[in-house]
C-alpha cells in the first residue's frame, strides 16, 4: 500500500509541475501581450518626406463615401490618395471622378478588366504602388476609418530610425451589443498583440493590409509579390513574413494610429473570413508557425491537466490545479483589458473564458478542415 501511495503522490507532484510550468509560461505570454499595447515612444520625421496612401476598392462606392474624407483631410504636410478601383461593378469609379475634382491629392486608377491573375488585389496593390509619387506606402482598406487626423503622421513617426522600412499598426473593428462583435473584438485584439508582441520582441512575422506602411524600394527590392502570387490571399501578413526582420520592422501602438474597420454582421461571413486568414498561415515560415503555435498547445495542455487533475489527483492536486488555473484566467482578464483600455476597445467579461476554448478549437477545426475542403474559399 506504501508503495502504491508513493507512485499517486510521485503522479500528483509531476502533475503540478506540469501545470505550474505550463501557467508560467501563460503568464508570461499575456505580460508580454500587455507591453505591446503600451503607447509607443513618440518620433518625428521631416515634413518633406511624402507618403501615398493606397486603398484598393471593390464596389465599395458606399464605404469610399462614408469614409474617404477621413483619409482625404489628414492633418500630414505631403501625401496622396490612391485609390484602385479593383473591377467594381458599382458607381466607385464615378464617385472617385467626383472626388478627385474636389481634392487634388486624391488619384484614382483602375486594375484592368479581363486581367487574368489569382489575386487582383495583389495585382491592384502593385498599381497603386507603381503609380505612388512618394517614397513611403501606407496601406488601409475603403471600409476603414482613421482614429483621428493624425493617423498619417502616428504611422510614419515609425520611420524615424533609417533602418526601419516595414511599420505595423493595430486595426480594431467598429463594436455593437451582439456576441458575435464581441467575439470578433476579442479575436482581433488577440492577434493584433500577439503579432504586435513578436515584432516587437524581434520575431515580426505579420501584419493587416488595413494599417501597414513601407518603403517603396523594399516593395521593388524583393520583387513585390514575386512568391505569393499563387496564393489568392496573403497581400500583407504573407508579404511581412516575407520581407520582415528583427532590424527593418516597427510597431507604432498609439491611439491616434489606430485605424477602425468594419466587421462582418453575421456568423457565417466570419466563419469563412477566418478561413481565408487561416489558409495562408501554413506558409508561414517554420518560425513563425512553431512561435505563434505553442501558445495555442500550452493553453490546450491548461485544461487537459486541469482535467487530468481533477479525474485522476488527490485531493491537493485539485486544489493546486484549480488556484493555478483560477491565478491564469485572473492574469489573462487584466492583462486583455489592460491592452483594450488603451486601445479604445470594449471591456471584456466573463465571456472571455468561453473565448479562451473556444477560438483555438475553431481555428483548429478549421485548419484540419481545409485539407479536405474541395473548393477552399479565398478572397
């Protein structure tokens, strides 16, 4: 009996050491989640140094009209707008001729009809970029809007250092009262830190075509797309895993950079939005996969010890294993709402411990099902 005791408490010891190793590591994640929505430190650039700004438009005449005077009346000494009409069938291109004669920064083009490529938004970034009087890019989408009128200037304080050629910025969505927009609100704000938390720790691996900037002649120095171009999505976070490094990328986290976007309004566009983000992700390089997946695998060991705790420990063990999860989900509700504080977005509940199992179960579900999807769908 002596001896069976001692192999249940050997259990229970090795047990709790997994536990506790797994929640250090937890709690050192959302730490380092936490510092990468602190403010960032504030630069300069000279005036002289011009920015065009490229938004690609898709029968988007209703977002252009709601939306491009915000871009249009940037408080910024010398930049430009470039919008592409990517093939709408809407009135885009008469309501871009209307604007254009009231604004002489503003420039619109056209991806031309009939263009037989796999991504005509790669295709419309690269007109937009070719066509761009300035030396500096500052991509966003015709469905999003500026923080304040200072956006401009907060995304190119990120080139103060003449390293720097790739700069991130954080792009969260316009929020209602329904579950799905908190859900998406969370999700958005999880994978703006962890990205924004990487970077700044040396590990850039993505960003958002919605709040991105870079140099011109490091578009053109790696041959834009060259690589991506079998691949309908990927525009920016595959671009970034291309292109960044530990020297050439910044993040710029204030308020006044931030820049809104427009959700999805039911489940199943968002379903199918994640899955066109997640489609791209397995091209990755090995880095970035193996980084950003061992967050998802620790937080999935979490609840198998906790469980296992609980089936098979003693009476500790169960104690133990609840504290530590109980010191995890607190650590994780101040860290999250901390970062959301400071990034204007809403403050998150209970409901956060429902998000916590089940984002991870989705986004694998929905990458072991891409594998067997006849006609995956991309942009």
């Amino acid at each position: 009996m002596q001896q069976y005791s001692f192999l249940w408490e050997s259990f229970d010891f090795y047990l709790i050491l997994a536990f506790v190793l797994v929640c250090l590591y937890q709690l050192v994640f959302y730490i380092r989640l936490s510092r990468a929505s602190r403010p960032s430190a504030p630069a300069s650039i000279a005036p002289s140094a011009g920015v065009s700004v490229i938004v690609c438009a898709r029968n988007e005449q209703v977002n252009l009209r709601d939306y491009l005077h915000a871009l249009l009346t940037q408080d910024y000494p010398c930049f430009e707008v470039i919008v592409v009409d990517d093939g709408s069938e809407d009135a885009t291109s008469i309501l871009l001729e209307q604007y254009a004669r009231d604004w002489s920064n503003l420039y619109h083009t056209f991806v031309p009809r009939g263009a037989r490529v796999i991504s005509s938004k790669k295709l419309a970034l690269t007109i937009g970029i070719k066509a761009a009087h300035y030396d500096y890019i500052l991509l966003t989408d015709a469905d999003c809007r500026p923080e304040s009128r200072y956006w401009i200037r907060e995304m190119m304080s990120g080139f103060s250092d003449q390293s720097t050629e790739l700069v991130l910025g954080f792009s969260p969505y316009f929020e209602n009262d329904t579950i799905l927009s908190s859900l998406i609100s969370y999700d958005t704000l999880f994978i703006g830190l962890q990205y924004m938390a990487l970077a700044k720790a040396g590990h850039p691996y993505m960003g958002v075509g919605r709040n991105m900037a870079y140099r011109k002649d490091m578009f053109f120095a790696h041959n834009g797309f060259q690589g991506l171009l079998n691949e309908r999505a990927g525009d920016d976070d595959l671009f970034v895993n291309k292109v960044a490094t530990r020297s050439n990328t910044r993040i710029v986290t204030t308020r006044d950079s931030l820049i809104w976007s427009a959700p999805e309004q039911e489940w199943r566009a968002w379903f199918q939005q994640k899955r066109r983000h997640l489609s791209v992700s397995t091209h990755y390089k090995l880095g970035s996969k193996l980084r950003i997946g061992f967050e998802p695998f620790t937080r999935g060991l979490v609840y198998v010890l906790l469980i296992v705790a609980f089936v098979f420990g003693g009476g500790y063990a169960k104690c133990i294993a609840l504290g530590l999860w109980l010191l995890r989900l607190l650590w994780q509700y101040v860290a999250i709402n901390i970062a959301a504080r400071r990034l204007g977005i809403r403050h998150f509940g209970v409901e956060m411990v429902l998000y916590d199992i089940f984002l991870p179960l989705l986004n694998l579900y929905m990458l072991i099902s891409k594998h067997f999807r006849r006609k995956p769908i991309y942009w």
